[in-house]
C-alpha cells in the first residue's frame, strides 16, 4: 500500500495521559504505521497534567505560537497548543489546550464532557486541517470522546472543500461507555441531523453516532466484534451494529514489546527468556520479599493486576480467592494490585488481614511492581465479564506468568487453553475455581508441561506489526469507499 497520511484523534495517549488501555493502543499503533511508511499525526486534549509535564519540561513537550479559533456554540472560542513526539519516533503528537474545559484534577467524570470532547474534536480538526492545511487520507477516531469529529465531518463538513470526502475509522474500546448528552449539542457543533432510535428524546448519543456515521468501525479484538452484535454485548447499540454489521472488523490490540520484554525490563530482579525461565525464580523470590510474604519456591504464586471493577470479574473472583486461601490440595500465595470500586478494595483488605502469611492487597498502581508480578508470578488471573480485547493476559504471557481467563472478548482470542494457559466459559465460581483448579494440579504435578505452556505463550506474536497491517488494510476499505469503489 502506499504510504497513507492518518489523522489520530484520542482522549488519552501513553505515555503522556493514560488511565487504561485506549492509551496503549493510541501510544503504540501509530509507531507501528509509521514503521510501515505511513505519516501518522496525534491529536489529543490537554488536560491539567499536560500543562503540568510542558512547564516541568517533561516529555519535550512546548507551547505551540498558535491560536485557535475554534467554531463552536454561538462564535468563536480560543485554544491553545502543545507539541511533541512520541518517544522514540518522530510521530507528531499536539494537544488541545483549553484551561477552562481541559485543566481540571480528573480526566473525565464531569457534567459537561460531552461539550469538553466535542470542543476537542472540533478543534482537532481544525488544528491539522485548516492551521496545518494537511489533509489526511482517513480519520481515525477512538470511542465516543472522538465521536464528535466523525459526526461533524458526516454533516456539516461535507459542505467545506477543506474537509469533504474524508473517510472516517471509529474504533470502539469500550461499548459500555457512550457519551449521552443534551440535543442541544448538535447545536454547539453547527450540525443538523435527524435522531436514531437508539437516543432517547431530547438525547444525543456520541458512540451511537461514531458507529452511524464512520465509513468503518473495528472493535479491538474479532471476539468482541461479535459479541457487540448481541442483546447481551451490545448495551442497547446491537441493532445499530447489525445494521452496520458488514463494517464492523475485530482487529486484536497488540504490546509495545520494546517496553514489555522480559529479557531487558529492568524492574525485574533477574531478566529472562524462553530459554533461560529458570531465572524466573529469582523474581518469584524478590516480589514474595517485597510483598513481605514467606520466600517459598514450593507454592505457587497467583496474582491479579486489575482495574478493581465489576466488569473484571470480581463478583466471583472474591469467592475463588477465599476458595484459594483455604484450599486443601496445597497451599497458595496471592497478591492483588490494582484500586477501583471501595467494595472490593474492601473485600480485598479483608481477605489479606486474615491471610496475612498468604495473601498481600496493594490497592493502587504501581509500574514498577505490576512489572515484578507478571515477571515472577505462577498464574495470572482475568475472570472478566467482558473484555473487549485485555492487555493483561498478552504480558502475563510474554513474561512467562500462565493465565487462568474467562473465554470472552479478547481473552478468547488470545488465549489456548491447555496450550498458553486455561480458560473457562460460564460466569461463574463454580467454572472459574474449576479452572484454576486444573491450572494449580499441573503446576504441582506436572513440570514439564508447566514449563511448556510458559514457552508457548512467550512464543505468541504479540507485537503491534501484525495489528497495524489490520489497520491498514481497513483504511484502505474505508478510503475505496469514499471513493465510491
């Protein structure tokens, strides 16, 4: 394919904003298609930790002598820009600087921030469009913060030379999240449409109009593409999904492997590969010291590394790991790293006060120790709900760490069972202890099919080169389409 100029538009980029996955995949894909030629820019919202890195000096980020004028609402509301690239490459990232909308304490979480991302699409546009006078080939926007973009290019863009025809790709992360907000809005964006039987009156819904309205939509893994299409997965946007059902692609989310690499990561105690995982021990050793658990080789270590919510399955992992602290086969350790709902931080705090000897709760997140435990724990935890794709379960992989999954979204496309770790398919206790069960007997018992399940999930080709070439290829659907082909 010839090299392609790719507008990327994003709430969050890694490593500059990040409160989970959509960053990775909006920090790292853009390297990978620009390792394949294409020229790729970034544009996302400054929030208040951007102004924060640009005065530290950090991230080589600086102020942009550019303001802009950005069409929004009644007249014209003025913007700033910061600039730099993603480390190690020279993809251009610019930030959208609106201290009013953009520098408060939280990324999201406020009554307005369907206006907030709808100024930041509008200004995005803008900025690359109309201050930079480059023109993209294909817009790709990421879950519904991105929606405004492609709903204004569908409407009233269509009607300016500088942005009509340009082909659109919406990239749904998390259909749960919608951006419900006021009719009213259309208004602030300049745009006339009709509503969709998935809004309710007076209502308009930003996910609902990224999926009308892109000339092509992926989910980040092909399971999920699928499950999206159900009553069950669809959260209300199934029959508008099924309309658009020959558009919609599952294209697997893939690891930054120059940061996770277990053979050069330096927060390991000891560095390793598929041929070396007798050194896995040493960090076995070093996170059970830090944890201030007993060092013991002859147990095995279970961990979970996890958003505490509800979608992540602690409805039944909190009876499983009560199942495991007790269990009579042979004893356990667990640690759990992550913060989220107070009922399970809670539950988590209780079970480790009473497992002090076997269980540890770091209810938080910390880089340096979630690195430790996929480097040095023995099974890996992910019993979601739903997962639309999981990076989790890629790196618990990649280091050597055999993951215990329910078989759902992206967890079923990543994961063999009795191959690279276990899987289970029923939500629920019974299935799951089951299954970790079967994971726990092998550990014990069988060695040398232990260590042949951890070789082959290191094998895995996790990287983002083969999902980038899946992102080329729908840009390429999406640009014959607007070309009428």
């Amino acid at each position: 394919m010839s090299p392609l100029r790719v507008l990327v538009l994003a709430s969050e980029v890694a490593p500059f904003t990040k409160t989970g996955g959509l960053a990775d995949v909006t920090g790292s894909l853009p390297k990978a298609l620009a390792a394949l030629g294409h020229d790729v820019r970034v544009v996302a919202p400054a929030f208040e930790t951007i102004e924060i890195a640009a005065s530290d000096g950090r991230f080589g980020l600086s102020p942009r002598n550019l303001t802009l004028q950005v069409p929004i609402g009644t007249g014209l509301t003025p913007a700033g820009v910061f600039e730099t690239t993603l480390p190690g490459t020279g993809v251009p990232v610019s930030f959208v600087a609106e201290r009013n909308l953009f520098g408060r304490p939280q990324f999201y979480g406020y009554w307005d921030d369907p206006y907030r991302f709808a100024f930041f699409s509008r200004a995005a546009l803008d900025l690359v469009v109309a201050a930079d006078g480059w023109r993209p080939d294909v817009v790709h926007a990421h879950d519904w913060h991105a929606a405004p973009a492609i709903l204004w290019l569908a409407t009233a863009g269509r009607y300016d030379d500088r942005y009509r025809g340009l082909p659109t790709v919406f990239t749904i992360h998390n259909l749960m999240h919608q951006g419900r907000a006021a009719w009213n809005l259309t208004e602030s964006l300049h745009v006339v449409t009709h509503g969709l039987n998935e809004e309710g009156f007076g209502e308009i819904n930003l996910m609902a109009r990224g999926i009308y309205h892109a000339t092509m939509i992926n989910t980040v893994s092909p399971t999920y593409a699928r499950e999206v299409l159900t009553r069950e997965g669809g959260y209300g946007l199934d029959g508008l999904l099924r309309y658009r059902h020959f558009d919609v692609h599952g294209i697997l989310n893939g690891l930054d492997t120059h940061v996770w690499n277990p053979s050069t990561d330096r927060e390991l105690a000891a560095t390793f590969d598929a041929t070396t995982l007798g050194r896995r021990a040493q960090n076995k050793r070093a996170l059970q010291e830090r944890l201030g658990l007993p060092v013991r080789e002859d147990v095995p270590m279970v961990a979970m590394v996890s958003r505490l919510d509800w979608q992540k399955g602690l409805d039944i992992a909190g009876h499983v790991v009560h199942l495991l602290m007790n269990d009579q086969a042979g004893e356990a350790q667990f640690v759990v790293l992550g913060s989220g709902a107070p009922q399970y931080e809670g539950m988590f705090r209780q079970f480790a006060s009473y497992h002090s000897q076997k269980m540890s709760a770091v209810l938080g997140y910390d880089a340096a120790l979630a690195q430790l435990i996929y480097g040095g724990t023995d099974v890996f935890l992910m019993p979601s709900l739903f997962e639309p794709c999981g990076l989790g379960q890629m790196i618990a992989m990649r280091y050597g760490a055999v993951p215990v999954v329910r078989a759902t979204g992206g967890l079923a496309d990543t994961v063999r069972d009795g191959v690279t770790g276990f899987t289970f398919s029923d939500y629920s206790v019974d299935d799951f202890w089951h299954t970790l069960r079967r994971a726990l007997y092998s550990w014990r018992h069988d060695r040398d099919g232990w260590a042949d399940l951890q070789r082959a999930g290191m094998a895995v080709d996790s990287s983002w080169a083969t999902s980038a070439r899946g992102y080329q290829q729908l840009y390429g659907w999406a640009i014959a389409r607007a070309r009428g082909y």
